[in-house]
C-alpha cells in the first residue's frame, strides 16, 4: 500500500530534501511524500551556446543553489498516470547478484507491452505471411521482432531512468506545434490499432456463435466488455497483470494447439528463420514482407512501455539500482517477445503448411468450398465457386481451419482470436490514457477515454459491418496496417532522440554501437513505410489528378516533419557538425530537463562531466566543496548584515 502525502510549500525549496522520497515502515508500506509545486526547469546559464548540457563546472550560482537544495526531479508526480496507489516492492535491492525473486518483482510490464505483438491485426498478417511466402520469410518475422525489442529497450529505459514516459519527455523537449502534431499521430495509431482490434474481437464472436450474433453486433459487444474488463484494476495491478498473463496464455494454447493439429515441417520452419532470403519469391511476397515489419512493431507501444515500468520502486538517486532495473526488465521484455514471437510463428507456420500442403501447390477457392461442404460447415458460403488462389484473412481462416481439421479448430481459432482483440483493446487504453496525459497534461479517467476512443473506432467499423459483406470489413486490416506503418517514425524517432540526450539519460544515454544500430533502425522503418505506403496509394486509390495531388502534399508535409524529428534526433546525439545551422541551434539551446539529481549530496551520478586535468575525481569533489564554500561565503554575509 502507498500512501500519498501532499506537501503544501510555502517556503523556500531549501525546505525540503526533494520532490518525491520514499521510505518503509514498520508495516512494511511505502510512503510516498509528494509535493504539490511543480518541478520548473531551471533556465540555462546566459550565454551558454550550446545547451545540449549543462555541467556542473559552468552552472551559475542559481544553478547551484537550485541543485544544492535538495530538489530532485524523478517527475513521478508529474503524472498520476499508472497505479499509483500501488508501486511494486523489489526484495534484495542492496544485493547486486542475479535473483529470479528480482526478475519475478519485475516481471508484467513487458508482457503487457508484448500484447500489442498479438494483436489481430498481427495475427491476420501472420497468416497472409504464410499463405503467400509459405515459411520463406519467417526470418523476416524473427528479426522484425529482434528490432522492436531494441525499441522496446529504449522505451523502458527511459522511463527507468528519467521516472518520465515518452509523452511527458516530448512534452518537455519539443515545441509546441511538433508536440502537438506528434500527439495527433500517436493517436491516430492508437485509434487504427483499436479498429482493428474492434474487427478481431467482432469476428471471433460471429465464429463463436455460429453467425448468431451479427458482426455489428460483435461490435457493439466490444464497448461492453472494454468497461468491464477496466474494472479489473481496482483488484490490483498485479492481479491484472495476471489477467494478461492469462490471456496471452490462452492464445499461447489455441494458436498452438492448431500447430500441432496441422503438423508444419519442422525443417522448413527453421529453415525459414535461419536462411534470410526468399528465392522465387515476386512482388507480392516482398510485399507481406514488409507489411509484417510494419504490422509487428506498432508506435504506440513505445509510449506505453517506457511508462509501465515505472510501476516498479526504484530509487533513481542509487545508480546501482537504475542499472539493475535496465538490465530486469530488458531480460524480462526479451522473454516476452519470445513469447510473442512463438505464437506468431504458429500461425504462420500453420497456414504455410495448410494452405500448401506436401505438394507445394497452393489451395484454390473450389479446393476449400469443396472440402467445406464435405464436412457440413455453415460458413461454406463465404468461399466462391472458382479456381482462384484462396487468399485468407481471420475471418474465412478460422473457417478454412475448421473445414481441413475439424470444427473444434475453427472454435479454438475464434478464441484465441477473441483473447488478442481483449488484450489489446486494455492495452491500448492504457496508452491511450498515457499519451494524452503526457503530450496534453490533460487527465481523464478511464472509462471517458475509453468512450472517446472506442467511439471513433466503433463508428467507421460498425457501418462497415452492418452495410458490407465481412471481406469488406477483414480487408480493413490491410488499410489499418498501412496506417500503422505511417505513425512508426513518429515513436521510434522521439525515443531514440531521448535516450541519446546527455541532459535526460546522464550515464545511461545511448552508447556509439546504440546510436549506429537505433539509426539503422529508424532508416530501415523509414524506406519500408515510403515504399509499403506507396505502393498501397498507387493501387488502393483511384487514379484522379485531385487524389494524387492530395498526396504529394500530404507526403510533403509528412517528409518535413520526419526530417525535423531527424535532425532533432542528430542534436541530441552531439552531432556538432550541425551547429553552423540556425535550425540546429536553436535546437541545442531549448531546455532539457536534468532529471537524475542526488538529492544526498553525493553528486549527479547520473552525468558524466568533462574531464578535468587536475582531478581525478572528475570535479565532483572540487564542485562541492565550491558549493559548500558558496553557502559558507552566503552565511557569513548574512550574518555580518544582521
């Protein structure tokens, strides 16, 4: 239990040892002191040029009182955003060996955040994936995965390190314009996850019910059982996150209980993850390809991660202890992505294999029809009477499993279907929350932004249901999973330019290899998203002048603010070749906030400071005995005026 006890300051900020502390009791509860006056980032020192940092040896007396008076800035009251009325307890801090009690304490966060790799929208790219390249790019899939737990890693150090998520650190660092746009972006992606969420969780329950309940009516079912699921917070955040933990287990067993049933070759499926190449492969293929990078990694989930592990108590003023929550919870990120990764490998493989079979022929409609009416299934309706290749979507292959492996498939398909629209719709809120809160300063409880969202998703998606055939609304996904391609740079970009600034990650800001292989990264997702989008618009779209013209400007517009976010990214970096550019001074002069500030007096542990050739110490030592010298030099003015 946390107990949180506001502090009216009326005084000066010497009254205080710091914003936030905590301390056990005899009770073992944590208690939190919180002050209500808001953390203001001190100004840089005049003249300071480049202000990409601020040290120690040039802050100006303000400055120095400003840190010498105790005031810490961990920003955890800056938002009340996630439980906390509940903050974990880590056991055995002040032992630096490896502790599986440790990893358990900090177990939850990365499962929650590998939800959003099993969404529906993911799981119908899986199964294209399959359909189209049968196992040849599982290697694509792998590595997709491999990138998005580096992204991953930088989300929840940031959020370890700073005690801020993504959203509040962009709001702190961007002007107000990219800010915003960046906010509108983010929500954008939030919104398209949520249709198709809508979409997966309104399918399942029409396979389910054996077509009783209508797809509009699945969908409406979506707002419901959203508010009820909320509701299980109030039992705890460990307890839901055993909710999750639940629910990915669930699809664990569905979606693997179809792997068995169908039986891939076990040779062709590690052949296909460890041989990065696609021989024979046409346009098409190349096309799932990339749509799979595009699908796996999804923008919000950065926002999200980097604020879920700050339910964990860390004490960010113990260098030792930020260190060891990184190194947790990215051991615990990397098996959930594990996790995630071997359910998507299910049924990837069980549509390469299902739809080729042994023959390496691909099943034709007839083929599926054929084998349906065989077997009496009543959603034989849905496959067409010709010779053309069937091409697959959540919804006809569920059917097309119950028609080849029996009826008990189709079930077991639609529940683990139903298991990922759930998961991910919560998940989705959570970040929604998270992202308004951040970019906006803007609270609202759940169940407000929950109807906000959910609104917006469910309108579109519900009059496509009720007024089109369900291939009209399963073919939805290919144009959510474009949208999501889009928003990517506008995730990956802000985390990368964050955790590379000396001012808000100090000691754990990116390393060289880091900032090589995150740059790698952003240009791998940048070139996919122009070409995926591109090839989508020029087929997707009708061919008049006006449409075309709408996205040329569009794309110009979108282009800009990507190169803005890059060239703000290379500042935070040090790149000091861009300093001649007003553009890039202007960036290195706007604040940042310091954020890991000892409050003990021992120091910023969290920054490393220009070396000193006199001292061994880095200045540290030499700084502090300045400053007890300044506040020694003040005492004895005061007292010679009185």
């Amino acid at each position: 239990m946390v107990k949180i006890l506001e502090e009216n300051r009326a005084g000066s900020a010497g009254e205080s040892s710091g914003l936030y502390h905590s301390s056990e009791t005899g009770d073992n509860n944590v208690v939190v002191a919180r002050s209500s006056r808001p953390f203001v980032s001190p100004s840089p020192p005049e003249g300071d040029g480049g202000s990409s940092g601020y040290l120690k040896g040039s802050e100006s007396p303000d400055q120095q009182d400003y840190n010498n008076s105790g005031y810490t800035n961990n920003n955890d009251d800056q938002q009340d955003t996630y439980f906390t009325d509940e903050i974990i307890h880590i056991p055995d801090q002040d032992s630096p060996a490896f502790s599986f009690r440790k990893l358990w304490a900090f177990t939850g966060p990365g499962f929650l955040m590998s939800i959003a790799y099993l969404d529906p929208g993911n799981i119908e790219s899986d199964l294209q994936s399959g359909s189209a390249a049968q196992y040849k790019i599982l290697w694509v899939l792998m590595w997709a995965t491999i990138l998005g737990l580096l992204m991953q890693r930088l989300a929840a150090r940031l959020g370890v390190v700073s005690g801020m998520h993504l959203a509040e650190v962009c709001n702190r660092k961007y002007p107000v314009v990219p800010r915003v746009i960046l906010w509108i972006m983010v929500e954008i992606a939030i919104i398209g996850s949520d249709m198709q969420e809508v979409i997966g969780t309104a399918i399942a329950f029409y396979l389910l019910s054996n077509k009783a309940i209508p797809l509009w009516g699945g969908v409406l079912i979506t707002i419901v059982d959203t508010f009820t699921f909320l509701f299980l917070d109030k039992y705890g955040l460990r307890k839901l996150e055993a909710f999750f933990a639940i629910l990915i287990a669930t699809m664990a067993l569905s979606f693997g209980y179809e792997y068995i049933k169908v039986a891939p070759d076990q040779g062709e499926v590690l052949k296909g993850m460890l041989i990065p190449w696609c021989s024979g492969c046409d346009r098409k293929v190349l096309l799932q390809a990339v749509g799979v990078v595009g699908a796996v990694i999804m923008p919000h989930n950065l926002y999200l991660h980097s604020a879920l592990v700050k339910s964990r108590e860390i004490d960010r003023t113990k260098k030792v202890q930020v260190k060891e929550a990184n190194r947790y919870f990215f051991i615990e990120a990397s098996i959930a992505l594990f996790v995630s990764f071997l359910i998507n490998l299910f049924v990837v493989a069980v549509f390469a294999h299902g739809m080729w079979g042994d023959h390496n022929t691909k099943r034709t409609n007839q083929d599926i029809l054929e084998e349906c009416l065989i077997n009496n299934n009543t959603h034989a309706s849905v496959f067409p009477n010709n010779t053309k290749e069937f091409q697959p979507d959540i919804y006809k292959g569920g059917v097309f499993l119950g028609c080849e492996y029996g009826e008990a498939a189709m079930y077991i398909w639609a529940i683990g279907i139903l298991a990922a629209g759930q998961s991910s719709t919560m998940t989705g809120t959570y970040a929604g929350q998270f992202v308004m809160e951040g970019f906006l300063d803007l609270r609202w409880s759940r169940w407000k932004r929950v109807l906000l969202t959910r609104t917006v998703a469910i309108l579109p998606t519900f009059l496509v249901a009720k007024f089109q055939d369900i291939e009209d609304l399963s073919g939805m996904n290919d144009m959510l999973n474009a949208l999501m391609s889009l928003q990517l740079p506008f995730a990956v970009l802000p985390v990368i330019s964050m955790t590379s600034s000396r001012n808000i990650m100090g000691d754990f800001r990116n390393g060289t290899v880091t900032k090589i292989v995150s740059v790698c990264v952003a240009a791998i997702i940048i070139g996919i998203n122009i070409y995926f989008v591109g090839y989508y618009v020029t087929t997707a779209f009708p061919p008049y002048w006006f449409v075309y013209f709408g996205v040329i400007v569009f794309g110009v517009l979108y282009l800009t603010f990507i190169t803005y976010l890059l060239l703000h990214m290379f500042v935070s970096m040090g790149f000091t070749g861009l300093s001649r550019f007003e553009f890039a001074r202007n960036i290195e002069r706007e604040m940042e906030p310091k954020i890991l500030q000892n409050s003990g007096g021992t120091g910023n542990y969290g920054y490393e400071e220009e070396e000193e050739e006199n001292n061994d110490d880095g200045g540290v030592n030499a700084l502090n005995n300045d400053n007890e010298e300044t506040h020694d030099n003040k005492a004895s003015s005061s007292s010679q005026n009185a």
